[in-house]
C-alpha cells in the first residue's frame, strides 16, 4: 500500500482554519477549502514507489486489473470510480443538482455534437458520469438538502412579512406539491433581477429581525450572496445540522448547499453541476428545472450502521463507492482491512497504523485491491472504497 500526497484546492468559499487545524499546520491566511484523495484528473493523489511520485492516475493506468481488482475494473472500467475529499466550508457553497446517468449522458453528447469547449464556462457537462455524494460532518456541519413540502415552505416565507414575496406564498397553497415547487422555483429564477435584488435585501432583513438558526442561516447567505435569487430559492429547502459522525446522502436531482463546517465527502468520479444560485458562476435554468425532481424530502440524516468487526457503515444506494468509519478505542484488537476492490484510508483522528504505516490526522494511503492491510492503534479512520 502507499501513503497518499494530496491536494488542497483554494476556493473561496473554503476556511483558512478548519484543514489546518486537523493537519496540525499553521493556517496560511488564504482559504483551504477541498483535499482531493483519489485519480481525478483535475487533482490526482500522488504516491511514491520508488521512482520519484507518480499521479495516482497513471498508477491505475499501468495496471487497472491489478490496483483496481477484475470484479471493480469490469463493472466501472479502468478508473478509481470514487473521489474521496476533506471539505472545509468557512462560506456557502453554491446551489446547485446533480444529473443522474441518463441526463448526464444524454447533456454530456449534445454538448460535444455542439462543439461546446470542455473548459467553457457555460459548459454543463463535463463527462457522461452521474455525481451522487455523501458528506459525513467531523465539525457541527450546516446545509441545505431537498425541497420542503410546499406548507412549510409557505410558512417560512409568509413570516418574514415581505410584499414581494406573498405571490410564491400564494403559488405554493395552489397546486399540488412537485407542480408549486416547479413554479415557485421557475418564478425565482426567471424574475426581474432588480427587483429580485430588492426581494433579497428586504427578506434578509426579516432573517435578522426574526433569529433562530433557520433565519440565521438565510440572512447570512444574503450577506455573501446580496441579490442573488438562490437566497429565495434557499428558502424551498430542508436546512440540516448535523453533528461530528452523521452524515448526508445526496442523490440526483437533489438541490443542496453546504453552508458551513469540516466534512469528509465522496462522490462518484464526476465533475457535473448544475447550479441555482448563490453563485457568480453560469445558471442554465432551463437544464436545471430539467433535472431538478421536484418532490418534498425529508432530509434523511444518517447515521452508521455498526458491525462486529467495529466497522460503522453509511448505507447508500449507490455502488460507486462505499464509505464507513473505525473509532478504535486503546487496546482494540486488529482489524482486517483486505479486499477484493480498491480502498483509501483516510485518518481523522489518533494515529492508528494500516499495513505498517503509521498515519496522523488528514494522512491517508491506497490500498490496491487483494493486498493484505491490517487496521490497528488508536484513532478514527474513514474507508472508501466500492460495490463490485
């Protein structure tokens, strides 16, 4: 196995604080927001074997069967099909869905048969992958995560007591649920900017007036977002707050935001988004209102699921990855880590040992697939790895 060298990506959405803080390293003033662990093009690991480090992407491309495993390599082709990341939010992140496979394919082709630059920044679809992700929170964590039922909705919007806003209060008691959530969302982004700028302002005022952590959380978004109409449609969403160890699931079509707090996160091996607002960057509306299921969700906040091997699985729906947690108490027994697919081990806590190599907070190594690894020591480690 072979412990990890990782990027950290400088969005400006990211903490100076919160990735340092569990690295133990002196925070640089500017902004930490992502550490990518995995072969995503964009940012591959890097290990070294010997001969200087090599991307962990062209590791996997000399010897798929071998790093990845025959069942992982047959069923996702010759690529690590997760990415695995630290996520640091010190502001909010932008609004936004992801497609689910036949949409992502489908918008991934008429993109290319357009000629529509891969790097273009009205570009939709970046591959022909599907996105479903899951943040597990190491810090109390804050989001927004699927659309509320149209009531309650109505009622967070009629409290704040502002004119422009009574006409979606109206839209929302007049329709049946997924038809009010479309229309509503549909009005908010297509609105006269100006006005909607306006709408903004006087809404996050009442945010502030009103209090509590749901206002709260909208007011602070006018702040870093003033104007913008994903504010309003913020306010169409479940806001979650999660503690150190749950987590959230965010399958297609889902919009989400996070607003705050340390996480690990893992997704499939995608870079397709599409955004609502609370963004500078480009909204297609009518890709977005395409893809976006307007159906009322509960959140559904997760919490892992314990094994007699001290293994704590989050349960998901997606075979792209798989992501579960050790709390290793002193004196615990070793645990056996060896498998059939490929895995990362990521420490967030003590410095327990895998496979003889002893890891501190935010180290990690690759586990190629069938190479025996042994979990033991003190601390907390996630492991990612497939379903084949």
């Amino acid at each position: 196995m072979d412990r990890l060298i990782n990027t950290i990506r400088p969005y400006a959405w990211g903490s100076p604080t919160l990735i340092p803080e569990l690295l133990g390293t002196e925070p640089t003033g500017e902004p930490q927001a992502e550490m990518w662990l995995g072969a995503h093009p964009g940012a591959p690991s890097r290990l070294d074997r010997g001969n200087g480090a090599t991307s962990l992407s062209d590791v996997i491309a000399a010897d798929p069967a071998g790093e990845l495993g025959r069942a992982a390599l047959a069923r996702f082709g010759p690529r690590l099909p997760f990415l695995l990341k630290l996520l640091a939010a010190g502001a909010p992140l932008s609004l936004q869905v992801h497609p689910d496979l036949a949409q992502a394919k489908e918008g991934y082709e008429a993109e290319e048969r357009a000629g529509v630059p891969i790097d273009a920044p009205h570009r939709n679809y970046k591959d022909a992958n599907h996105k479903p992700e899951l943040v597990c929170a190491l810090t109390p964590f804050e989001g927004l995560c699927g659309f509320r039922t149209p009531q309650d909705a109505a009622r967070t919007l009629a409290a704040l007591e502002v004119d422009s806003l009574k006409p979606y209060v109206d839209l929302l008691g007049a329709h049946p649920a997924q038809a009010a959530l479309r229309e509503v969302l549909t009005a908010v982004l297509t609105a006269d900017r100006a006005e909607t700028a306006a709408t903004v302002t006087e809404a996050a005022a009442a945010c502030e007036r009103l209090g509590g952590a749901q206002y709260e959380a909208y007011a602070s978004l006018a702040h870093h977002y003033p104007g913008d109409p994903g504010v309003v449609a913020a306010m169409l969403l479940n806001h979650v707050q999660l503690q150190p160890g749950e987590a959230l699931f965010l399958g297609a079509g889902v919009p989400h935001a996070y607003l705050g707090g340390l996480g690990v996160e893992i997704m499939a091996n995608s870079d397709n988004v599409l955004r609502c607002g609370l963004t500078p960057k480009h909204v297609d509306v009518p890709e977005l209102l395409r893809v976006v299921r307007f159906e009322p969700t509960d959140p559904g906040v997760l919490r892992p699921e314990a094994s007699d091997a001290g293994e704590e699985l989050y349960a998901t729906p997606t075979d792209e990855f798989r992501l579960s947690r050790f709390v290793r108490a002193e004196g615990a027994a070793p645990t056996e880590l060896t498998a059939a697919t490929p895995q990362i081990v990521l420490c967030t806590a003590g410095e327990p040992t895998v496979g003889g190599l002893t890891l501190t907070p935010g180290e990690a190594v690759f586990v190629p697939a069938e190479e025996t690894s042994e979990l033991s020591g003190t601390g907390t480690v996630f492991r990612a790895t497939v379903v084949a």
